[in-house]
C-alpha cells in the first residue's frame, strides 16, 4: 500500500495532496502543471515534502513531523522518466546491469531472462543506446528499473516523448508488465486513454489538489 498525506511549496504553487492506494498501477492524472512529477519526486525522496508523511507497505520513507526522511538510493523505487536516460557509452546489456550493480545486488540469471522475454529486448543486448529506436529505449529502461528489484516503480509520461505509433507499440508491454511483473506501480499521466488502459486506481490533481480518486469512473 502507498499513502501518501502531503504538503509542498513550489514558488507560488501549493501541493496538498492526500490519499491510500493499493491498486496495482496508481495513476497520477492530470494537466500539465498540477503537481503529477513533484508528486512522484516526493514519492522517490528527491523532493522533501515540507509538511507531511509518506509510506510504502508499513514503512515510512517520511515524515516531517518526527524528523524522518529515508534517501533516495534506500527506498528500493524505481524510476523511469519520460526520456530514458541510458548511458550512451554502454550497450544495452550493461544499462540493464547497472541498477543491480549499483545496489549491490547479486546476479540472477533467471529474473534477467523473464525481464527480458516481458519486455522483448534479447535481440538488443549488443546495441547501445544510440542505434535504439525511441520505444526500444523505454523498454530497456523499463527492464533496468526491474531488474534493481524495487517495490515500488514510478513510471514519470513514459510514452510523452514517443509518437502515436510508438505509443502504440509500448503500451502492450506496460499492461503486461501490470499484469505479470507484480510489482505495484505510480503512473503519471494526461492521456486518458492510457489512464483507462493501464490504471487501476486513478488519482485526479487539480491545481495540487487531488479532486477525485477511485477508478477509471474518475475520467468520466
């Protein structure tokens, strides 16, 4: 379970934002400019909230009141951003080994190949990132972000940067990774189609607030 129960002051702009999930993908949903990706920066503990707590599961990753704040690289949470962020002197099969790696994590061959059998990359191990197509790109941060083992994947417009068709061609894997990866995920986005495709739970901001919650009934 998330919950989550806020508050952050960003210029002139207020986020107050509270609610539980225990959906499979929470979808953070709205336009541009209400809160979605300072929301999941506080989820990841690259933003502090000012006021508030935040835990996964039973653990608290913050809590401003009794001075609480577990870095980032201790949450065990996933990240992939709307632009891939690989490093373009590795081939594909080191990017996907550089978050176990930099976690310390022992090497497991059988989680490698259903990571890479889920999101269809096995024939892409020997390129780098620069002979990748732009939805290529996404699934191999996608499996470098599953193969660190995390509880959490925050996924921040994955498809934003991508045309409709590799939109298209992306999205089958995100529902199976929804659907057999089993680990819970915080989707952002403002596509409702993709919200009704892939969310369970949906979280609608306005303005830094959230103004409904529950399921895809919420984008009606």
């Amino acid at each position: 379970m998330l919950r989550l129960d806020v508050t952050k002051q960003l210029g002139e702009f207020t986020l107050e934002a509270a609610f539980e999930s225990e959906g499979r993908v929470t979808g953070l949903f709205g336009a541009s400019g209400s809160g979605k990706t300072s929301l999941v920066n506080m989820i990841a503990g690259l933003l502090r909230p000012d006021r508030g707590t935040i835990a996964i599961d039973g653990e608290t990753l913050d809590d401003t009141a009794k001075g609480i704040h577990v870095p980032t690289w201790r949450r065990r949470i996933g990240y992939v951003f709307q632009d891939a962020r690989l490093f373009p002197h590795l081939d594909v099969r080191q990017n996907l080994d550089y978050g176990r790696r930099m976690n310390g994590l022992p090497d497991d061959a059988e989680q490698k190949k259903r990571v890479t059998d889920l999101l269809d990359i096995g024939h892409l191990l020997d390129r780098r990132p620069g002979k990748l197509s732009g939805g290529e790109r996404q699934r191999v941060a996608l499996g470098r972000a599953l193969l660190a083992k995390p509880r959490l994947l925050l996924l921040d417009e994955p498809l934003g940067a991508l045309d409709e068709g590799r939109r298209a061609e992306i999205l089958p894997y995100l529902v199976r990774l929804r659907d057999e990866a089993r680990i819970p995920m915080v989707y952002v986005s403002h596509d409702a189609a993709e919200m009704r495709q892939l969310a369970t739970q949906i979280v609608l901001l306005q303005r830094g607030r959230v103004s409904s919650f529950g399921g895809v009934k919420v984008l009606s």
